[in-house]
C-alpha cells in the first residue's frame, strides 16, 4: 500500500515554481465556488508518518488558499471539556460548515492508531474503532460532505534521516507526538496498523490518498493538485456522493512511477537459469507435499502485460506439481451466468480447500484495469473494488489461504518484438489479435490503473509482486521463488 | 427493540383466507416480473427466536410462490467441503443470480450469534462479525440486490409455551439447534446480542423487519406482505437503492400497534399525585447530587402528541434541581446555522458534560417524526437516521451518559378537549396554532412513524418509555420514576 510512496518522487524547483501560479489560482476559485454554492463542506484529514511534512503541508495550503475559508483543528490531548463527554464530540463541534473547508490535523485515524500502537488494545478493538470511523464518514458523505484523506508516507531510513534533520532545527523541536518515532519498532507498528487502517477505510466515497512526504515540491503540488480536482469534481457534479460522483484519484505528478522503476534489464542466463528454476521447482513440490500445507491453501494471481509471459511461468510453476493437487483457472470476460452474480462471484467458486492451489490467469483485478480502461463498468464500481477485493483477500488469508499475486511487467519495445515475432511463427500466431495492437495504445492508461491497483491492493496479508519480465528466465524464477518464500513464510508462522 | 412483537398481534382465520388469494397472486406476478427484468437478485434472511414459526413461515412462502424461482438454503453444520475454505464460501456460493429468490434460513448472523451466546468470543469480535456481515451486505446491495430481513420474535413466556407444544409434536421433533433453548439464559443472551446485532445492521439498504411469531396468520400475512412491497419497489423502480430507492417498512396489518395497547385510563389522585411527586422529586435531586454522577451525565428526551403535556412534565423534573446542574433545550426548525451541518450537528452541541442534566423538549426524532411526515426530508435520509441515531446513542452510553427517552401519548379525544380548553383560556392561548389542528389531521401517520420509530430505535443502551398522559399527574410521576430508575440502574452497575 505504501510501494509508490518509496520510489524517491520529486520536483524539481523549476517545475515547481512554474506549476504553483496557476494551481493557486485554481485552487482560490475553487474555494470561492465552494463558498458561493454552500452546498457542502470539504473535510481534509492528515494523517502518516511522523516527520513527512504534514504540518508543513497544512502550513502551505493556508498560504496558497483563502485562510478565511478553511478551518484548521488539530486535535491533540483532549481538553477537560473533551473529556467530560464521549470522544467524538470534539470532531463535531469542529465540523465545517457548508461551503468550507476544515482541515482536521491529528482526527480519528490518530487516535485510534496511537493506541494500537502503544498495546492499549487489540485488533479487535482497533477494528471496533474503525468500524465507527466508517459510520462517521458514511454518515458525513451521505449528508454531502467531501472527505479527502491524505497519508503522508516515508520509508522508516528517510524517516529517520528526516528526524536527525528535525531535531537541529529549533523551529521545529517543539514538536511533541505521543509516540516515540525514535523507536525503529514505533516505526513497524504504526505502518502495520496504519496499512490495516487504510485498507478497511479507503471507500469509493471517501479513498485515501498516499503522499510520498521527503520532497517538498513533489508532497505540497501533489496535495494541492488532489484537493484541487476533488473540489471541482463535486463543485461541478450532483451534491450526492452515490450517484457516481466519485472523487477522482490522484495522478501521478511527476515521471516516475512504481513500474517505471522496475530494473527492467535483469536477467538471468541460461545455465543460472535452468539450475535455479529445477531448484525452486524443486521446493514448490516439497512445500506442497510439507504436511503443514494441510492448513494452508495456495492461490497464485497472474497479472502482467500482454505477452509478458504469463502462460510459460504458469507452465513452469505447474511443471512439477502433482495434477490432483492444483488447478489453472482462466479468466476471461464473464459468462451470462457470471453477470447475474455479483463480481467476485465467479471467483469464490474457484477458491481451493485446504491443501490445494489455484492459479488465476487474470484474476478479479480484471475489474479495476480492463474494465476500469475500457469503460466496461462505472467509476462507482471500480472505486469500490479496491475494498471489496481487500476484504476478499482478508477473508482467504484469515482461512489460511496464502495468496501471491504477480504483474509480469514488460518494456513497449519487447511487447512489440514478442507481438512480431507470434505474427511470424504459425503455431504462435493464435496469441495475438487485433485487440492486443489496440491495448498497445492504451499503454499509459493501463500503467496509471496498475499503480492505482497496487497502491490500493498491495498489503501486508497479500502484497503484490511487481515482476521484470523482459527476460523470461527471470522472471520465471522469480515467480517461483516468490511463491516458495511466501509459502516458508506462511508455514513458519503458523508453527508458533 | 422488540417491543412491538411482544403486543399479542393476531389476525382471524376469516380475515386471513380472506386476505391469501390476492396476495398470493401479486407475490407470484412481483416472482414473474423478477425473473422477466433479471435485473437483480432477492435475498431474503430468516433469523430470530426458536419455535417463532421461521422454518413453517418458510414452508409457506414456498408454498404461496413458485418454489421453482425461489431456493431456501439452510445453513446449519459446515460440511468438509465449507470447513476447509473462508466461512463466506458457503453462503457466495448459494447466491440466487438476477431475477430469483434465495431464502437463507440460518446465515450469517445465526453463527455469529451462536457464538456470541455460547460465549465463544466478546463483544469487541461480535462487532468484527457485524462489520464482516455489513461490507457483505453493502456490496451486495451495490450490485443490486434487494436484502430482506426478518426477524422472527417471541417473548420468553411464549418461547417457552412454543417449546412445550412443539415437543409433543412428532413432526417438528427432528429440530436440532446447537443453542439449548430450554435454558432460560438461553433466550436473554440472544435478545440482548440480537438487539445489538439488529442495532447496527439496520441499514436503509437493508432494514430489518421483526415479526412476532406466535400467531401463524398473523406472521405469515406480515411476512408476505413485506415480500410484497420490497420487491414491488425494487421491481417498480430504478436499479440501485442508493438512488432513492428505500425498501419499504412494513405496515400493521391488524388493528394492534405499541401505542394501541397502552392502558390509556391509567390515572393518580390529587393525594396520591402529591405525595409520589414529591418523594420522586426528591429522589431526583438526592441522585443528581450523588458522587457516582460525576462519572455520569443524564439526557432526557421529550417527544409526545401535541397537548400531551410535554411542557408540564419538564417543569415538574426540573422543579426540585439546582438550575446550575440542568439545561432545557428546546428544539424548533433548525436554524440557517444548523441547516449548514450534518443532521445530528445541533444536538451533538448540547450533550451534557460529565454530572451534568440536559432535557431536550423534542428532539434528534423529529428526523423519524415530523421531518419524514411532512416530507421535510427524503425517504433515504429518515431510513438511514434509524441507525445514525442508534450510533450516536451508543456513543453516549459508552461515555456514561445516561439516556431516557419520552413519548408522552394521549388520545385524540383527550388531545381535542386539550385544544378546546386552550383556546378558551387566554393564557393558554398561544399553545395552540393553525398546525396543531392540521397535525390531528395526520394522526395515523403520526402513530405510524411513533410505532418505527420505537421498533427501530428503543434499544436496550437508550429505550423508549410510552407514557400513558390522559392523566397528566399519571403521567408526570411515571417521567420522574423512570429518570430515577434509569440513574440508579446506571449507577450500580458502575459501582460493580
């Protein structure tokens, strides 16, 4: 979920300096329109890592936008008139009127996420909380309000470099957090549950936005730049939320972006290869047989450009495994009886018991990449996917399902090259149709739904594995091993 | 919660055949229409109390409708083939597709309450459970199914009578529940956590309907009915519930209602009058002092028929407290300001502070009252303010507040001489306007939305108590009592 924000995204000063002019602008008018309609308010929530330009951030969009029309709060210990009556008065009283902006600094998220990570409580009661942070904002949107969600991110080295950086800083040691970032374990924790946080909390109406926080320029235009095209999506639209006015997602600023950072000349030659794919191959058939897979399943989700090679990695996954034990389902468009199903219907049927694997070639992510590209269903829907598969892959992982799930990603030069060399060979030639050229165009746009999808759907209970398959070799091993490690993982665990 | 299904409803053998032929019919056209626009799926949920006629009501429908559109799934013991995947498996793969009915009798509130009441788990994974099943429900309704929930009720003396004759009863004695309901805890326990489970899964997409089970007519025309008029409003309609689209509450089929069956005639003498009002009085003012309120505070709402004497009963609470320790907050049309923010905004504004009294002369239910009567608000705002304002009473409970809530009900002969009387006495005459005569005019209606509105949101947390207020001093010394009865009840168990 954090994966795009640890890629090193940054503006130059230039660019910077350009770009601001007209984004404040846009950002006043849309400020005053939210005035002159006081149709509903916009609810900014800030919330992340300590040190990656939160308070900055709010400083800055004070500076670039109406003071007198936005309300910041930041909610730290609660006063003795908070206290003296249930938690979620404080927020209340603080809500924003129609037609302006309130920005609430420390919120709901903070509070809950402070407790977790201090062992006040469990799971449980963290899931208890977010429950009711779903009710509040449901509630909100349902009366018109905008949420927009920011989470600022650091990888735990740059938070650390930021802290040492922070602390010579005299203005900035007042700072005061109830945790204590200087603990390398504060850092693992509130990532943990933050990541639990945003999964379950990130909604059509109201999605979360991951902000890399150790550039200046990239964090406050990426900011201004979300808040911006959220307020005109709902200044321009119907005031309710359901009837497909969803806020749109944010773009990525700069050129860098999680494929585009993918070292795409790894390779591996022939000898390498050929030893390592009959060793991990090896130890695929070994942990499948492991008696402890008697409380496990295996799903392995198969994603990745055209041509990129997912049917020959299927193929050497597959190769040493005993038939009876997996199976290989193919996903294409949905059948008459698919579509009088709700989405992930046609999935669950091909979840494997305990003891068996399944391998999805193209999966339920069909439904935020084609079909999102292509218009097959409305934003509304595809916004809500990212939650609904979440809590599906939360329910598998909960049973004990083990699920891997691969993006076999290739360069525009090789798809060409494979595209050409299937149109020369006879027996190949059944793999590519004119829809495939057609797909090449969309190139970018399909790029922008694969970060989208794994900023959303990369989580700890099952992370995406972004694979570099320019060259199959590679790739193929990398496949396997993966499965193999995540398996280990799985095993390792369950025998505490 | 369960009030309304505790008042003996019955309809006669005559009224019923009476009634059956044109319902059948219309259930089997609303079944065609279902299958022809294959738009969508009905789901239609069976819990409630053993022996409160769930698995005959099922027979029935069966029988009523074309059983070759409908299919009842019982989920009782997981089977090996459920046992080794996600729980959710067992009920996706049981869906009906578009255009058919699925009844499921035992589902996923049954296990969660079984394992609630066996003491399996606490509260904190009761709520994981409800969340689970709401994010069930929600993507459901977002791909278009229609979800109807009964609730089949008993009250423990006719449970217990049921069981008995039951067990004679060579046909019904296969039944196997893994919940001994011979065990009067049994029964409690399930109330109380089917009364939170009800409580946070009544949602306007998906609204409970509670039944009581002890008459076969009655159940079965109330339960038909309702079949009734969701589908003919989803079938009637456009595609999506969030667009307005509010399954429809059921109606009283027979002359009973919660309101109809107070004992309207109850009444004080002057003496007797006196003497409990003060002593009440006194009891009053000797709790508020208490050291045990200062981890308390105290919300008392006033609803009731115009000329109830909502006003006297404050006056007769406040009468004996020191005017530092209570507010009176009289709630009117809300202001420009108010109009700006969320619905529940204006209240939030005046919960009382720790050790503090505040009475709200009408209240947050003028959202379910005379905003859904009038037609002040949508059908979907007053369906979802159910489950809104069951939250918001939550939080308060949760942080000691102590919750009464008053609907003060007279006649509307009682109600007429109040009127003639008021505008005869100068006085008195500003009590009555142009509206007060036209609200007569709306009686029915009015009780209707008074007898939802107790369904839906007397909870065992914040209950609603019925005032019989023919006899004003009746009425007042109930008020006090229950105010008194509530504080002592709170602080006990604190004590503990």
């Amino acid at each position: 979920m954090f994966e795009s924000a640890e890629i090193g995204h940054s503006i130059d000063k230039e660019t910077f300096e350009a770009e601001v002019p007209a984004l404040r602008e846009a950002l006043l008018d849309a400020q005053y329109d939210l005035k002159q309609q006081a149709r509903f308010p916009v609810i900014v929530l800030i919330n992340g890592i300590e040190g990656a330009g939160k308070g900055e951030t709010v400083k800055l969009l004070n500076e670039w936008m109406d003071p007198r029309l936005i309300e910041v709060r930041t909610f730290d210990q609660q006063t003795d008139e908070e206290l003296a009556r249930p938690p979620a008065w404080r927020y209340w009283r603080a809500l924003p009127p129609k037609g302006r902006m309130g920005v609430f600094f420390g919120n709901w998220y903070s509070q809950m996420l402070e407790g977790r990570v201090h062992g006040q409580f469990k799971n449980a009661v963290l899931d208890q909380a977010i429950a009711g942070a779903e009710r509040l904002e449901q509630m909100l949107c349902d009366e018109g309000a905008v949420i927009i969600k920011f989470w600022f991110h650091l990888s735990k080295k740059q938070m650390k470099a930021r802290l040492k950086a922070l602390k010579s800083d005299p203005l900035h040691n007042w700072r005061i957090s109830p945790l204590d970032w200087q603990q390398s374990q504060t850092y693992d924790r509130f990532v943990r549950f933050g990541e639990r946080v945003l999964r379950r909390t990130g909604r059509d109406y109201a999605p979360w936005h991951v902000i890399e926080g150790v550039d200046p320029h990239y964090r406050s235009l990426a900011v201004g730049r979300i808040l911006l095209e959220s307020m005109q999506a709902a200044l321009g639209n119907s005031p309710r939320k359901h009837q497909g006015n969803v806020p749109p997602l944010g773009r990525s600023i700069d050129q860098k972006s999680l494929l585009g950072a993918l070292d795409m000349t790894l390779r591996l030659d022939k000898r390498d290869y050929e030893e390592q794919l009959v060793t991990e191959q090896a130890r695929l058939a070994g942990l499948l047989r492991n008696k402890r897979m008697r409380h496990h399943a295996l799903v392995a989700v198969f994603e990745g450009n055209d041509a990129a090679g997912k049917g020959g990695a299927i193929r050497r996954v597959a190769a040493a495994l005993d038939p009876r034990q997996y199976s290989i389902v193919p996903i294409a468009a949905p059948t008459e009886e698919a579509r009088a199903q709700p989405y992930l219907w046609r999935f669950w049927r091909h979840i494997p018991a305990r003891g068996k694997f399944t391998i999805f070639d193209r999966s339920w992510y069909g439904r935020v990449l084609v079909e999102r590209v292509e218009g097959f269903c409305s934003p509304a829907d595809w916004m809500r996917a990212y939650g609904e598969i979440n809590d599906f892959e939360e329910q598998l992982r909960n049973a004990g399902v083990v699920v891997v799930k691969f993006w076999l990603a290739i360069d525009p030069q090789t798809q060409l090259e494979r595209f050409q060399e299937r149109e020369q060979i006879p027996f190949k030639r059944y793999k590519i149709t004119e829809e495939d050229w057609r797909n090449r165009d969309k190139w970018d746009v399909y790029s922008e739904a694969v970060g989208d999808m794994v900023d959303r759907t990369s989580t700890e209970i099952a992370p995406w594995t972004l694979v570099e398959a320019n060259d199959k070799r590679w790739a193929r091993v990398k496949v396997l091993r993966t499965i193999n490690q995540a398996l280990e993982a799985a095993f390792a665990k369950h025998k505490h």
